[in-house]
C-alpha cells in the first residue's frame, strides 16, 4: 500500500481499505470459527476451512513392544479469514495440551474433529504456529472399502507403519488432513536401539540417544498431501545410493523379504530415469521404497518418494506404478477423492507405457485387451473396468475400484488415439510441469488437455470418462502404436 495515497484518502475510504486488507472490520480482529471439513463429495469432514498448513514438525516416539506413541506436532499455518476457532482431524489418542502462538489454547474433541480455540483470535493472513502434544496407541481406520490404513502394526508384532489413503493419517498425527492442502513436513521419529524408523523425503540425521534410543530426522522439502505422509518402524535392510542424474535413493527392506525384492527393486533407479524422460523433471529431492513384511498390508501405496509394499513388490509393473504416481498423485495432486482417476489412470498408464517401452505389449495392446473382455493383456482378469465412469464413482467404496484405474487409463489411450503421439506425450509432461507441486480436478485436466492439442475431445470425455454405458468398441484409431 502507498502511504502517499492512503494519506489523500478521506478517513472512512481509508477505514473501507485497512477493513479490505486485514479482513477485519473494528479494533478488534473479529474472528469466526474454521469449517470442520471442505465438504469433499465422498469425505465431507476431511479437511478443514479457514487455513492452510505451510509445514508440519512431528515429534513421534514410539515403541514396539507396547505400541505406545508419545508425540508433539508443531503446524505453521497461515490463516484465509479471522478466525476464533479452527478444527484439525484426528482420530483416538489422547491430546495432552495446545498451544496456539506459544499460548495454551483452550480445546474439545467432537468424533475425528480438535477443535482449537487461541487465546486471541487470528488475523487473516496471519502466519500462525499451533503445538499439540498427544498420545496413546494409534489404532488402523477402516475404509468405507474395507481395506484398513492409520496406523498398522506389522505382523509379527515388531513393527508399524502409517498410511494415509484416504483419511488413514489422522490416525497418527493432528493435521488439516485433505490432499488439497499441501505442506513440508520434518518427521523426527525416535524408536528402540536396533530398530530403523523410516519416512519420507532426505534421512537429515540419526541420533543415537543417551536412553538407548535412536531418533530418525527426516525432511521432506517439497510440498506434500497428508495421506503421503509415512512413518515404518520395523527392522530394516537399508540401502543407499543414487540414479543416474544424481537423485539420492534410499530402500528400507524387511529381512525376510529382501531376495524376494532385490531383482525388481534394483530397477528402481532405472525407472526414476525413464519416467523423466516420459514425464519430465523428477519431482522430488529423494526416491527409494519401503518394503513391509509380508501381508502387512492389503495393497501397495504411493507414499511421497518413497512407497511402501505391503511385502515383496510382486511384479516390476507395481514398482513402476507407484513411481508413476511420484508425477501424478503426489506432484500432480487431487483437487478432490472423485478426481482419484487422475492419479490411479495415469499410473495404470505408465505400467503400459513401461511395457511398450521395454518389448511388452503396447499401450494400444493392453487397451484392446480390456475392451476384448474384462481381461488384462496379462491373461488375467482385468476386473469390470466398465461398471462405472472413471471420474464419477458413485461412492467413496469406488474410489480405489477398478474403473478408475483400468478405464482411467483407457482415457489416455483414447486421447492419444485422437492427437497421435508427440501431442500427446507434449500433453503429459505439460500436465506434470504446470501443476507441479499442486492440486487438480478432472475439469482442469480435460480443458488442458484440449487447450494443449487445439483438439474438441468432447466424446472421449462423455463417452470414456463420464459415460455410466461400458463404452463399445472405439473407432479405428488412426496412427495409435
Ligand atoms: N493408491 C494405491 C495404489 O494404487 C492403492 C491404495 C488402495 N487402498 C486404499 N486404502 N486407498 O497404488
Ligand atoms: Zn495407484
């Protein structure tokens, strides 16, 4: 603001504009309560309104034997509007005490709702630092699927995991849990001598503690979604190194699975290099993998440089996959759980594009087999890719199901089908580069994708992407490998 100008305004323009620029309009800052959600369409009470995290500083110290977690969590955040009150999500566990600016700060816990009243209500635009201690033994949450993330304990009983997809991490820390708010995070994990504590981004240090514990500081530098968030505890055979352009890789894997995963994850870093030159620059500062023991877990998940495998990736196909999903799903985020195609079609795609690329099938191959039968060029069943439209799954127990991943990516197969190849691919990596680091929804994809090619893609989408008919047979696509 110019003072010069403010000074030639007369009083109540002035009060008007001071009233615009801090949102408030007497002496006092007057705040409202934040939403307790962001009215996700299949998770209304994920989230929550009225700030946004710019970083999260989790103190974790767990152990074992007895599960017992004790833990503080220091959110910066900055606030959209004055605010009297503000929710985070966090499910079980005992809040000991929050403090709001270094003021304790009054609290009460409705369901998977903290809510926060400050001392002194927050400005909007405010920056503002909340420290929440809490505790107790964070328990699994079940999906309106069925399958279980939050907190995992590791068969065998001598380990753990987090997982977030889709409302798994407020089993473990308080937070504004909904991928469209997106923030840095320092994870310091502290554990028993001889057990690894892992997580995403750079390893920043490893303390041996005077107490017999050993505390794991680990940074992630670029911005990321909650549910990517992710804690093992576990023993570990840890492996380090780098991929060709120089991204550091580190893999954490489970002694009794380590044969089993050498030969697929040795091809990780050839893998890094291969989707920067399908996708373009690598998103991350970090790569690598976390390999649980067997049957920890019902699935594989994308968690940010550094997925976790429920046991031995069964397949190169699973490891690409979740390394797709660095691109799109954890650089390219989700605006809402209804766009999940965005991240699940795309990284079904890369696994047909990894085919083509290396002497499988092709991606027009793999398309073919799905519209032939419910098979997967593989021979094995492909699932009812057609029950239901990829971008509208009727449902939250739909967002993981098979249409999103099968005929998500048949949606990218018949773009390239329309456009041919170097539009195509241009459209892609110009996809990953403009939202790097960001959140979209289906409607920011499907006016990109024809702005990029200068192409009416309209029947793609009505048919294939939003279409509640199994589509037919395409028509012969005209130059598609
Ligand atoms: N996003 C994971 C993947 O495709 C699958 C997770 C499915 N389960 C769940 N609870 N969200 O690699
Ligand atoms: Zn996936």
């Amino acid at each position: 603001m110019d003072h010069r100008v403010l000074s030639r305004l007369a009083a109540p323009a002035v009060a008007a504009l001071l009233a615009l620029t801090t949102g408030c309009t007497g002496e006092t800052v007057q705040g409202r309560p934040g939403a307790s959600g962001v009215r996700d369409p299949f998770f209304p009470k994920a989230g929550n309104g009225g700030y946004q995290v710019e970083h999260y500083s989790l103190d974790l110290d767990y152990d074992p034997a007895d599960g017992q977690l004790h833990a503080t969590a220091v959110i910066t955040a900055r606030a959209e509007q004055g605010l009297s009150s503000f929710n985070l999500d966090l499910s079980g566990l005992e809040v000991e005490g929050v403090s709001v600016q270094g003021e304790g700060a009054r609290f009460n816990r409705t369901g998977n709702e903290l809510t926060v009243r400050p001392a002194e209500d927050l400005e909007r635009g405010e920056v503002f630092r909340t420290e929440v201690d809490y505790s107790g033994r964070p328990k699994a949450v079940t999906d309106p699927d069925g399958s279980e993330e939050g907190w995992i304990v590791t068969p065998g009983g001598k380990g753990a995991v987090g997982v977030g997809e889709p409302v798994g991490s407020m089993a473990w820390f308080p937070g504004n849990h909904h991928p469209s708010d997106k923030a840095t995070y320092d994870i310091t994990v502290t554990v028993p001598r001889g057990y690894e504590a892992v997580s995403n981004g750079e390893l920043r240090s490893r303390t041996e503690e005077g107490d017999g514990r050993t505390a794991f500081a680990w940074h992630s530098a670029e911005p990321m979604a909650s549910y990517l968030a992710t804690v093992a505890v576990g023993k570990f055979e840890v492996t380090t190194g780098r991929t060709a352009s120089g991204i550091p890789v580190y893999t954490a894997v489970s002694p009794g699975e380590a044969a089993a995963s050498e030969p697929v994850l040795a091809r990780l870093p050839e893998m890094v290099e291969w989707g920067i030159g399908r996708f373009g620059p690598y998103p991350f500062s970090a790569t690598g993998a976390i390999v649980l023991p067997a049957h920890s877990l019902g699935y594989a998940l994308e968690t940010q440089t550094r997925p976790v495998f429920p046991g031995a990736p069964g397949s190169e196909e699973l490891v690409l996959h979740e390394l797709a999903h660095q691109w799109f799903g954890d650089s390219v985020s989700p605006k809402s759980w209804k766009d999940m195609w965005l991240n699940e079609g795309f990284a079904t795609y890369a696994e047909w594009l990894w085919s083509e690329d290396h002497g499988g099938p092709s991606a027009q191959q793999h398309f073919d087999a799905y519209v032939a039968g419910d098979t997967r060029v593989d021979g094995e069943a492909g699932s009812d890719w057609g029950a239901f439209p990829p971008a509208a799954p009727r449902n939250p127990k739909e967002i993981s199901a098979s249409p999103v991943y099968g005929r998500g990516a048949m949606v990218l197969q018949r773009v390239r089908q329309e456009v041919g190849d170097a539009k195509f691919f241009a459209l892609v990596r110009g996809w990953a580069a403009d939202h790097r680091h960001g959140n979209a929804s289906t409607a920011d994809f499907t006016a990109y994708a024809e702005e990029k090619t200068g192409r009416d893609l309209t029947e793609v989408w009505d048919v294939w992407l939003y279409g509640k008919d199994r589509p037919k047979a395409p028509k012969a696509p005209k130059d598609a490998k």
